[in-house]
C-alpha cells in the first residue's frame, strides 16, 4: 500500500476531562502514558500523511508531541461531554485541513483509551479498506464471548427481571446464537467524503474488521484497566 497516492489522515481524539478515570488519556499505561501507544503504533505503520492528536488540553497535547503526533492547535469545538466523538473527529478534520490548506481522502481515527491495537492491525484493517474500494465505512470490533448480550435481562420497575430479548428461548444452547460483534474504538476508517455526509463512522452500509479481543480492549474504567494490564501481559507473553 503506498501511502502518497491518497492522503490518509490520523485523527487520535483525545479530550481532557474524563470523569470515570480522570486524566485517562495520559495516565500511566505499562510505562507510557497511555497515548503514546496509540501515537507509536500509528507512527509505525508509515501509512498517514500526519498523525494529529485533537485535545482541548495542553498536557496531553505536549507529551503527543513527545511521542511524535503533530496537534498545531487545541480543539475549537466538540470538548464537552455531550458531543460524540465522530463529531470531535469531523471537526478536528475540518480545523487540519483550514489548517494545512490540503484535503485528505482517507479519515482513520484511533482512539486513545485503545492502547493494544498494534501497527501490524491498522495495517491489515486499512488494507482491508481499500480493498473494499472505499465504499463502506470498516469500524474494529470484536466477537461478544461470556459477556454474550443474547442473554441479558433488565430490572422492570416492579422488581422482576426480564429478558431484553423475548423472542429468545429458555433452553436455547449458547453454540445456537446468531454471532454478534461489538464496536471497539481501536481503529475506524472512512473516506472523507461519507464521514462528513453522515458527521458519522456509522455511515450507510458501514461494515466491521474484526480484532482479537486482546487489540480490542476500551479503557473506560477502572475494570477495564485491569483487564487491559491482564490483556497487556498476554500479547507480550506470546511475543517472546
């Protein structure tokens, strides 16, 4: 894949006022600040025209320049609580390219909290992109396994539980479940010109790359840190 026949632009959201676990996105991560793995593996895939990290704080925005991000500026618009994070992505887009004076084709945001996503799978998950002719946006996700939603209940207002799903049997086998996925925020990718349509990744048709849950994991809170150290150690272990 040669990365000068279309522009291809890194977009890493990265937003400073996380509540769950403040100061996540540059919070120590197995001796890096979290960031900077996101920052190192999209570095390393020598896909991107740049690799621009989008926050509204002046402390991750220095330690993303250590690591080698460009951020030339903070972020005018979208660092509330309330805005997603396509639309933080569509409007760091915009400032970059009023910014640069150039246009990029291909849009590929990599989330900070997804510190395991590696080179090699940016690499295979944008191959698999243009592959796909751009048609479709390709969002990372991974097979639902314990934690299979088929099987969730909610508590009704009355106390009693009920299946979300009623149509699903009492008796049915897990091996009998239609397969799900569930979205990670490791690697999505999109044209241009169908993020800005739709101010969305979930764009019509969009399709999903599937990880290894190890590459998948999303650090929101302080569960999710502990499986990420638990995941940590076993992509290392099998490195070795």
């Amino acid at each position: 894949m040669d990365h000068m026949v279309e522009k291809r632009l890194a977009i890493i959201p990265a937003r400073g006022g996380s509540k769950r676990l403040p100061g996540k996105n540059i919070m120590d991560f197995q001796g890096k600040p979290m960031i900077a793995w996101t920052i190192e593996a999209a570095l390393e895939t020598n896909l991107f025209d740049e690799v621009l990290v989008s926050t509204d704080d002046n402390e991750i925005a220095e330690i993303s320049i250590h690591y080698g991000a460009i951020v030339p500026f903070l972020r005018e618009e979208h660092a509330d609580d309330y805005s997603t994070v396509s639309q933080a992505t569509c409007a760091a887009l915009y400032q970059m390219e009023k910014y640069s004076g150039r246009e990029y084709q291909i849009i590929v945001q990599l989330m900070a909290n997804c510190p395991l996503r590696s080179a090699s799978s940016i690499r295979h998950q944008c191959d698999a992109f243009e592959k796909s002719n751009k048609s479709n946006s390709l969002l990372s996700g991974i097979k639902y396994g314990m934690f299979n939603p088929w099987w969730a209940h909610k508590k009704s207002e009355t106390g009693k539980y009920e299946r979300i799903f009623e149509g699903m049997k009492v008796n049915t086998r897990s091996q009998d479940l239609p397969e799900l996925i569930c979205p990670t925020g490791a690697t999505w990718i999109s044209s241009r010109a169908k993020l800005t349509s739709f101010k969305s990744f979930y764009s019509e048709g969009y399709e999903f790359f599937e990880l290894n849950w190890r590459e998948g994991v999303d650090i929101d809170d302080q569960a999710d840190l502990e499986l990420a150290k638990v995941a940590f150690q076993l992509i290392y272990e099998n490195r070795k």
